[in-house]
C-alpha cells in the first residue's frame, strides 16, 4: 500500500469526484465526467527482447508501429496530471526497460509525487540498473516468472533465459538493502498455464529464497482456440475461461458499466490516448496528446460517447469481450 503516500487532498478530492461520477453514470444511465484520471499508464516503448506466444509484442502482430516514449511527451503529461493523479504505469505493451531513459521517466513522475509502477520480464536488471531504480524511487516493480525450470519457463517466455531474470530479482533485492530502501517493491507474477501449473509451489519457494516481497499468480489471458488448447490448465480454478463450443468465453458477465473508463486511461508511446489495457491494438483512439491536452481529450465529445456505450451495450464492444473485469484474475495458491 506504499501508493498511499501518494494521496493528497487535492487528489483525494479529485478521486471522489471521479467515484461520484461513475455510480451517477451508472445509475443514470447517462456518462458523466468530472474529476481527471485516478490511474494512468503510459507506455514507454512497444518493443520487446521475447516472443511470448500470446502477447501481441512478442507476436509481433500489432497494426501500429514499434517506437518509443519522446521524455518530452512524457514529462508534458505528467505536468498535467500531477496535482491529481495517484497511481502511475509505466507498462503498457513491450518490455519497459528497453527504453534508454527509463530511470529518468521513473525519476520525474516521483519528484511530482506520484507512485510509479512497471512490469518487466526482467533480462535487462543487472545491479547498476537495479541500483539506479532504488535511487529513483521505483514504487512497484513486477517480474513474469513463469517456471521454475528453464525447460518449463522457455515454454511460453520464448527467448528467455530464467537464470539471467533470477540473477535480475536477486540484484534488486541486494539494491534494497544496500540503501535501505522499502521501494519498489519487488513482486513476483507467475501466469498460471497448462505447462507450468505443477511448478506453482516451487515458485513461492524460489521467491522466498530470493527475497521477493510477494508471488501472485494470475490466469492467463489467450486471443483464441489454438491458445486455449496449447496454454490453459485444465484446472477450472486456474482459467478466467469457461468452456463454450462458439469459441473463448471469459468466465464473467459483460455488464453495462466500466470502472476503467472513469478512473484511467493509456498514453501510447506516440501519445495517443486509448480508454483501456485491453485496446492493446489502439484501435479506439480518444484523442492525440500531440495536438490536444489530457483534459481536453478526457472531456471530449469522443470519450463521453465511448462511456455511453459502455453504459448503453458494453458487450457491442469488442475489446470488452476479453476483458478482465468481473473474471476470475487472481489465485490463491
């Protein structure tokens, strides 16, 4: 809960009007706005080192193209949302620490006060690096280990080398203690797959042996059927997916509302603003941040009617039909 600290008046008050925006849509039925973003995530960089099979970076199947985050984009949107923004992601899609600034975006966002999270698949912390994250006060930093084994880790982290992402944890770990640091907080996620479902206990030993502060394991996500075969576990309790012969069928009712489209929103690397993580593909473009301001674009005409659709058939949408919400993400092991 390092976040909190995070918390000002001036932004408490700005999440209680987003809150209150969102059940008086809800219950309206009609979109309403006030208050900025809660959250945000801004992607530093589409690029990646793996080719994970079922993640549009490794697959290398995105529309738009691979580039990275310009600082001075970056450090324009967070002048904007500085006095009211909490929570900060620096992830989106791609591997996050290839970008060459990463440590000064991280720096930036932290002397406004706002907490800075990312997620990596660790290749790229040797101590030096891991050092300079301390320093810039990374508030949460989660590493994908999906095995125990480099046989079962390779089997969906294709590319990896599980001993070099095990030396990267263990040099954040030692950068901690040098500075006695709390931050960022190291954690550990595993997505839970057919291949690696018998290593879940190993994991929280290794984990454990190298300091981490916590292990989460999380049900993968899958685009098809193909996916569905080769990766889900059998295990009902391990899969956000139910069986169903017209094909994938997230475990959960599509119901009109949304929080994410009230309380967050993604900056591409080239500043486009999309409503959500599960638009991987920017196919919904709300507004450009190279022509407009974060405001402007979250007021907008076009993200007022996106909201109203949510409201109106969210499951018209399709983005929605794979979405996480309401779906069983997180296991308990």
């Amino acid at each position: 809960m390092y976040w909190l600290q995070a918390v000002t008046g001036r932004r408490a008050a700005n999440a209680v009007q987003v809150l209150s925006s969102f059940y008086w849509s809800w219950l309206t039925g009609k979109a309403r706005m006030r208050g900025l973003p809660v959250a945000l995530t801004v992607e530093p960089t589409t690029a990646c080192n793996l080719r994970c099979p079922q993640c549009p970076s490794g697959l290398r199947s995105f529309s738009r193209p691979v580039g990275r985050l310009q600082p001075d984009l970056f450090r324009s949107v967070i002048d904007q949302i500085e006095r009211h923004t909490i929570y900060l992601t620096l992830y989106f899609q791609g591997e996050p620490l290839l970008h060459p600034l990463f440590v000064e975006l991280v720096r930036y966002a932290d002397k406004k006060g706002i907490f800075t999270a990312t997620s990596t698949n660790g290749h790229f912390i040797d101590f030096a690096t891991a050092e300079a994250l301390v320093a810039a006060r990374l508030g949460r930093l989660i590493v994908s280990v999906d095995g125990t084994t480099q046989e079962v880790y390779e089997k969906y982290r294709v590319g990896g080398t599980l001993e070099q992402v095990l030396k990267g944890i263990s040099h954040l770990v030692r950068a901690k203690k040098q500075a006695k640091s709390l931050r960022p907080e190291v954690v550990i996620q595993f997505l839970v797959g057919k291949h690696n479902v018998h290593q879940m206990q190993d994991m929280k030993k290794v984990a454990a042996i190298l300091g981490a502060d916590r292990t989460m394991f999380k049900t993968m996500q899958v685009y098809d059927q193909q996916g569905a075969m080769e990766f889900l576990p059998e295990e009902i309790q391990y899969r956000r997916y139910q069986a169903d012969p017209n094909g994938l069928k997230v475990n959960n009712l599509i119901k009109n509302r949304c929080w994410r489209m009230w309380h967050s929103c993604v900056v591409t690397w080239d500043g486009k603003v999309v409503p959500c993580c599960f638009d991987k593909d920017a196919r919904y473009v709300m507004g450009d941040l190279n022509r407009n301001s974060l405001q402007q674009i979250w007021f907008g005409e076009r993200y007022q009617q996106f909201r109203q659709k949510i409201l109106n058939s969210r499951s018209a949408i399709d983005i929605c039909s794979n979405c996480s919400e309401g779906a069983r993400v997180w296991i308990r092991a």
